[in-house]
C-alpha cells in the first residue's frame, strides 16, 4: 500500500520536480488561494458574498492552512493531492466489494494511480469538484451499501455527514449525486425492506433540507446562472460548455476505454440479475448520469461538459472489464501483447496529459513582481492595470490575473482593465473589440467609488500590451513594474 501512495505522490509532484515550479498547477489556483486570503482579511461571510455561494472547501483549506502554518499558496497546492490519493482506497474498497477479491482491489490501485480524470482534476484545478467527488465516492459506494445491510445509527450519521460536505462544497456535483440517489431509490424501492428504504430517504432528505436553508440566500444566483438564464455572459458562449469528443476518449479511460465500457456492461449485466447488489447498481447509474449529464450544454443548462466527465470512476469499473478480458481466460501471447499494448497507451496519454495540463498559470518573473509591489505598497488602496487582447478569451485571462494580483498583493485590490490615461480621467477604456471593450466595462462596474488620485496605482510590462505613456506613469525600483500618477 505504502508503495502505491509513493507511486501516486510521485506522479503528481514529478512536473514540480523536473520544471523547477513554485506556483502550484492549475487554471483555478488562484481562485482558491485568493478565497482563503479574502476569509483572513474579510472573514468567511465575505468569501460566501463574493463567490454568490456558500464554500465549504475553502473554507476547510483555509482552517488547513491555519492550524498547519502552512502558506495559503503551499496549501492549495497539496490539499487536491491529498484528496486525489486518497482515491487509491477508495477505489480499491469499491473494487474489493465488487468483485469480491483483494488482488483485483490491489490492481485498481495500479489504475487509480494513471487515472486521467484524477491526473486532470488536479492539473486543471477543480478542486472543489475533486473533494465532492471524494465524499460522493465514499458516501454512495461505501457508506450507503452498508446502510441498506445494517440501517445502523452510525452508518447513518456517516452518510448524512458526507453528504452535508459534498453539498456545501459545490452544488452541480451533488445535484449529480441526488439524482443518481432518487433513480436508485425509485429502483430498489421493492428491493429492500421499507424500513431500510424509509432509513435510507432519511440519509437523503436531512442533509438535502440543512444545505437548502445553508445556501438559501443564493441560490436564486445560482439557479438564473446555470438554469433559468445560462446564455447571460456573452463573452462565455455556453456552446463552450460542450465536450469534445476527445474528452469522452480520454475520460472513459483513454486507454483503458475498452475494459471500461466492459465493465459497465457486465455491470449491467449483473445487476439485471441480482437486484440487491446495491453496490453495483449505484456506481453503474452514477456513470451513466455522468455521461448522459455530459450533454447537459446541448439542452441549454450552464454545466461545463468535460469536468462532468472527470467523475467518471474508471478504475473500478475498467478492473471488472480487465478481469472479463483476461482472467477468466488463459494467458495468450497476444493478451499479454494486448495488457503491455493498452499500458503503453495509456502511459502515453498520461505523459501528454501532464504535459499539457499540468502547469502553472504564473511565471516566475510575474510573481516576483506582484511579490514586489506586496511588499512595498505604502496603502491598502491599490488600483492594478490590466490591458491586452486574448480574442474570445480576453476575459478569462483578466479574470486568471485578477485571481493572482489579489491573492498576492490583497484581496482589497481594484482591477482596471484598461489604458492608464482613462484610468487618470476616472472613466472606462472604451474599444472597438468587443472582448476588450466588455471586459473593459465590466472591470470598471466594480471599481465601486475608487479614486485614482487617491490609490496607488500599478501595471507590470507582461499585462500591459498599450504604450505606457510617461505623463503618467513611471518605472519604479523594481524594472518592469510601472507606477501611475494623476499629473
């Protein structure tokens, strides 16, 4: 076991090893890392207002943080590791009580540790969607099963608590998680003793009531963004939402894709026979939810696609399928070229993947300046300048930057998005592009009666692409990083 945790933990540090980073990988990082700055400097109602939902996982990263003296930076960077390796056991548990063998449970080790969901949840920092996804896991394949066996007070008040956690950390992956709940219930609802079904609609409508009254006040935000009017951001089309077709390959099992669609046959196959095998019936809805939800862009909800894909539990549902392929039958040659032929493909993508997805979003010369300026702002009145054109994804990259400038230099830091010179005039860049012009004009609706005679205002070279007009901005200590005066 020890060794498998070794093998994990070296796949996820190995990029940080080799290209000497100091910023933990992912798009999202800075969101996280800013999060548990604004809960020091704001306090947790602050986060909760800011991000128009309750948090829980930002809120735990940021206790993490505290009681471990660990920076916020460290913090965001090993917590989703953490919780990625944790799914060795998980999944080796699941496996085990599916398949009825330790070996096998062993050997979903092996797969959870080149799991590319796992990999690119990680590297592309959805973090919250990794910690959901370990409560879901734990509580729907581990904990309710044995709730339908024993309908014990202990059992229950597990579920309730996984459940609890899962929905005040993020609400898509738990609303996947209820549906996946009520279609099991509606299934086995003749299954299973009344009692244990009443036990179980108890597990589910406790936590299901206390996250409702918890996220009240915003889920009329959260309901008009993803549901009611999910086309209001014109500069995120939701057609952008939609997964390509790569992403149902690699998700699947990339690799491994033939011994999962396997298994979930002969899943589905088993449980069409033995209707109490809970377990089985649980994770083969969960899957194929997943997958049908994937689509959820196409009929209009505001769901991204491809992160629907990520919990997709492929190890123990491909460790079923690998069994059905080669142990029930002898060893060939060509089965054996087949395992080293599917391990090398899979390996490969696994390379790619790290190479691609798993970086930072902050060059060293980057964080050094907004380091600099952290350290020598003179007030907590900062206004910091962005300017330059990405096409479509203008705002995405203002936002990345956003994330970054206040994680490091404070969560009290104004964004302006725009030339200096209108920025001395107190006024919006305007622009015939219309991504520039849009993200000009909605940085400046949160700027909130900010003064720039009255802040200290800063831009560094890389996120500036105007000329720097000298009238009002210059050069200070540290080269590159301008400051901007009104004259």
């Amino acid at each position: 076991m020890v060794l498998f945790v070794v093998l994990d933990l070296v796949v996820f540090i190995f990029p940080y090893l080799i290209h000497g980073y100091v910023v933990p990988v992912g798009w999202d990082k800075p969101w996280y890392i800013r999060n548990m700055r604004l809960i020091e400097e704001q306090g947790i109602l602050s986060l909760f207002r800011e991000i128009g939902q309750v948090n829980l996982f930002s809120t735990l990263e940021y206790a993490v943080s505290y009681v471990s003296g660990a920076s916020f930076m460290l913090t965001a960077g090993v917590v989703p590791i953490i919780c990625a390796i944790s799914f060795l056991f998980v999944y080796s548990r699941i496996t085990q009580k599916l398949t009825k063998s330790l070996h096998l449970g062993i050997f979903s080790m092996i797969l959870t540790i080149i799991d590319y969901n796992l990999l690119r949840m990680v590297g592309t920092s959805v973090d919250r969607s990794l910690f959901t996804f370990l409560m879901i896991a734990i509580s729907l394949f581990i904990v309710l099963p044995q709730l339908l066996e024993k309908s014990s007070k202990i059992h229950l008040a597990m579920f309730s608590i996984l459940q609890i956690l899962a929905g005040l950390s993020q609400m898509e992956t738990y609303g996947i998680n209820l549906l996946v709940l009520a279609i099991f219930v509606a299934i086995s609802w003749k299954t299973y003793p009344l009692k244990r079904i009443r036990i179980v609609l108890l597990g589910i409508l406790i936590p299901l009531v206390f996250i409702l009254a918890i996220q009240l006040p915003y889920l009329p935000e959260f309901l008009e963004t993803h549901i009611i009017n999910p086309s209001s951001s014109p500069w995120r089309p939701i057609e952008g939402e939609i997964a390509h077709p790569v992403s149902y390959l690699l998700s699947m099992g990339s690799g491994l894709i033939a011994f999962f669609v396997s298994g979930l046959h002969k899943t589905l196959q088993t449980v069409r026979k033995d209707k109490e095998r809970s377990l089985l019936l649980l994770i083969f809805l969960w899957n194929v939810v997943v997958i049908a939800f994937s689509f959820a862009p196409i009929v209009g909800l505001r769901i991204p696609g491809w992160r629907l894909l990520l919990l997709a539990t492929v190890p123990p549902i491909a460790t079923i399928g690998f069994s059905e392929f080669f142990l029930k039958k002898s060893l060939s040659v060509k089965r054996m070229l087949g395992i080293l032929g599917v391990a090398a493909i899979t390996c490969t993508i696994l390379a790619v993947n790290q190479n691609v997805n798993y970086r930072p979003w902050l060059a060293r010369e980057e964080l050094a300046k907004l380091d600099w300026i952290a350290s020598n702002k003179q007030s907590d009145s900062v206004i910091f300048i962005l300017y330059y054109d990405f096409g479509e994804d203008t705002m995405l990259w203002a936002e990345l930057h956003r994330n970054w400038i206040q994680s490091i230099v404070g969560t009290g830091t104004r964004i302006y998005f725009g030339e200096v010179g209108f920025l001395m005039h107190s006024e919006p860049t305007p622009s015939s592009n219309f991504h520039v012009n849009y993200t000009s004009y909605e940085f400046w609706g949160k700027m909130k009666d900010v003064s720039p005679a009255y802040s200290e205002n800063y831009l560094i070279v890389e996120w500036y692409e105007a000329s720097i007009d000298s009238r009002y901005s210059r050069e200070v200590a540290r080269a590159g990083v301008y400051l901007s005066e009104t004259r």
